[in-house]
C-alpha cells in the first residue's frame, strides 16, 4: 500500500520543526528514523496532513555526559549510542539493551527519541529508562517541560505528549560505582520484540543488596517497575533462595494480557524466569566491579 497524501516539512532549526507543530498540531507528524512511523503510513493506519521531517535538524543528534546522566539527542541514531565507549562505560544497561534491537539496518536509522515516543509496549529503551528513573526532555511553544516515565508512558502506543510538543533529549542515569547490570528478554526470533523482557541493576555493601531496580517490557501496554520485588531483595544476601522470592513477588504483581505470540500465563512465567536470570548477571557483574 502506499501512504494517504500529505505535505512534507524539512525544517533546519528546532524552533522551525516546533514552530510547525505548533501550526498544524494534531493533524501533523515527526519522522524521525521512521522504523515505525512508514509502516503505519504505508498501511494507512496513521493519515497525518503534514509530515515534519526532523534530520536535518543537527541540534537533536549527540550523546553527552552531564549532571550524572548520560544525555541522548532525540535524533541520536540508535546505532550511534550502540557504538558508544562512552555510554558503555557508564550506563553499560543502556548499551546492552540497545543491542537488542532488531537488526544492525534498523539501528543505524532508528533513533532513541522516536523509540521512546513510539512507546511500544515490548520495547527495550522505555523499560530501561524506568530501571534506571530517567527523564524525558520535551519541548513545545509554551517551552521547555521534562517527564518521568510513569508521566509520560500511558499505554499501549500513547504517551503524555501534547499534538504541538517534541521529544528533543533523552537523559539515563550513570549507573553507580560497582554496580552490576543486565537486560534480558524472550523473542520468537533474535531481532524480533520482546515477548517478555527485564532491566535490571543492583550494588553490594558488606556482602548484601543495597540497591536494587527492576523493570519490565511485554508485561503491560507500558514499562513495569517491579517495586514489589525491591523489599525481598534490599539488605538481603544475593542468593538463590532471595532472587526466586522476588522473582515470585514479580509473577503476584503484574496482570499481562495473552495475545497471538503468547498466553498471559507464559508472560507471567517468563517474567520471574528472566528476572531471577536478570538479577544472577547483575550480581555476577557487580562482584566483579568490587
């Protein structure tokens, strides 16, 4: 199929691509990577009037550390923060998770602001940037404004996002000093969405959990804080025993639905499978890093 007809929009500044957005609204659009934006135009699912084409904006593109975040342009290329020795060495989460992405030709046109704002239920970066209690920085004519995930996130494919505002910076969290970490999830296929996917990241003092972040994708039509996991495991000792207590906490805590790929009961068990998997090479990292 081919996309309904529309007028096309290659703004050069930020305050142009707002400016138009702030024009037309609701019956526009941003193209970003357009890994998932041509799909639904091609097939007719979304008809936008206007299409606000934002790569040739250069001030969205960058990966900078700031203020103990790593902050990702809107138009930073998936691939981009992949190849990253600087995201790697401090939000190495972020770089694990971003190489499960599909494939290297989707990465190298996806970008990190039009996954968050696609808000796929099953995607990696949302549950990634609620482990680690990121920010979104949006932008529209009334100024700038910034959200937590649990603001911005509100179900399947829909965000908090104004018709007239943009994501333009993405900002993860460093993750502490010693700090172990890992992303793990269940795809049909490598490269395919996550049937079930987990982030995750803890710290050891004198032996024992001090800090502990669980977050999951696939569970929900948005990122689950697994909140209810965290009283089993801080303070305790990192054993097996603690980390299938939480895991059970995490089956109790989320109601997901069944769908073609799987029923609501594989989800429920593949979530404390890959949370106890989650939280053993998490561990097995932060011991390293003591």
């Amino acid at each position: 199929m081919k996309p309904a007809r529309f007028d096309y929009y290659a703004p050069r500044s930020l305050e142009k691509a707002i400016g138009l957005f702030a024009q037309y609204g609701a019956d526009a659009k941003a193209l970003a990577g357009g890994q998932s934006l041509m799909p639904l135009l091609n097939m007719r699912l979304a008809r936008p009037r206007v299409l606000v084409d934002l790569n040739k904006v250069p001030k969205l593109a960058y990966v900078r550390e700031e203020d103990g975040v790593i902050a990702v342009g809107a138009m930073t290329r998936q691939s981009d923060v992949e190849s990253s020795a600087k995201v790697e060495k401090l939000c190495p989460l972020l770089t694990e998770a971003v190489r499960l992405i599909a494939h290297p030709a989707i990465r190298n046109r996806g970008t990190i602001g039009g996954s968050i704002s696609h808000s796929d239920p099953a995607a990696e970066l949302p549950a990634v940037l609620s482990a680690l209690k990121g920010k979104i920085m949006i932008r529209g004519p009334r100024g700038q404004r910034e959200a937590t995930p649990e603001k911005f996130f509100l179900t399947h494919l829909t965000t908090s996002l104004e018709p007239d505002e943009l994501v333009t910076e993405v900002r993860f969290p460093i993750l502490p000093q010693g700090a172990g970490w890992a992303f793990e999830e269940v795809a049909r296929r490598h490269g395919d969405f996550a049937i079930v996917g987990v982030a995750a990241y803890l710290t050891l003092e004198s032996g024992k959990i001090s800090d502990v972040q669980l977050a999951l994708t696939g569970v929900a039509g948005v990122p689950v804080r697994a909140e209810a996991a965290r009283p089993v495991l801080l303070g305790s000792e990192p054993t097996k025993e603690a980390f299938r207590a939480a895991a059970d906490k995490v089956r109790q805590s989320i109601d997901p639905e069944s769908d073609l790929h799987a029923s609501k009961e594989y989800r429920r068990h593949l979530a404390g499978v890959l949370t106890v998997r989650a939280l053993e090479r998490s561990l097995s990292r932060a011991r390293k890093e003591i």
